[in-house]
C-alpha cells in the first residue's frame, strides 16, 4: 500500500516539474530599433539584444531608430517576440 503511494507522489511531483519548464513565459523589453533583417525575420536593438520574430509580427512597418516594447513568449524552449509595438518616447 505505502509502495503504491510513494510510486503515485513521484509521478505526480515529475508531472508538475514537467509542466512548469513548458509553461508559457512572457517578457517586455523597451529599446531602440538598431536593424531590421526581413530574410531572417530577426530585429536587433540598439543594446544588441536580437529577437526573431514569431509568424504573424510584421516587420516591414518597423524602421530603424524607432523606440519600441518587444514582448517575447517561449514555450518549449523557443523564445520568440510575439509583439513588437511603437511606444512613445
């Protein structure tokens, strides 16, 4: 009996684990627009950080030297700015 319970808590506690280094993350960052890269979908910042856009972001209205908030999601393990907006200097 005691064994089936302590097998029933590990499997428990690994299913938790599990679904905590999967969940959903999000972040902001705000920056200026340092470079635009439409082949690779990727955008780098004036600090250096670069961020690959997730599909759907429209990069083609972003233009260097624009202050904007990145908001990256990763899931999985994937990282991606799934927002990129304008915000007022």
């Amino acid at each position: 009996m005691i064994k089936g319970f302590s097998v029933f808590v590990s499997v428990g506690i690994l299913s938790a684990a599990t679904a905590a280094l999967a969940a959903d993350t999000t972040h902001r960052k705000m920056g200026r627009i340092k470079s635009v890269d439409l082949m690779q979908h990727v955008i780098t910042l004036d600090d250096g950080s670069t961020y690959k856009a997730a599909r759907g972001v429209n990069l083609k209205r972003i233009k260097p030297g624009e202050r904007v908030t990145v908001t990256t999601s990763g899931f999985g393990g994937t990282v991606e700015a799934s927002a990129i907006t304008p915000t007022v200097d």
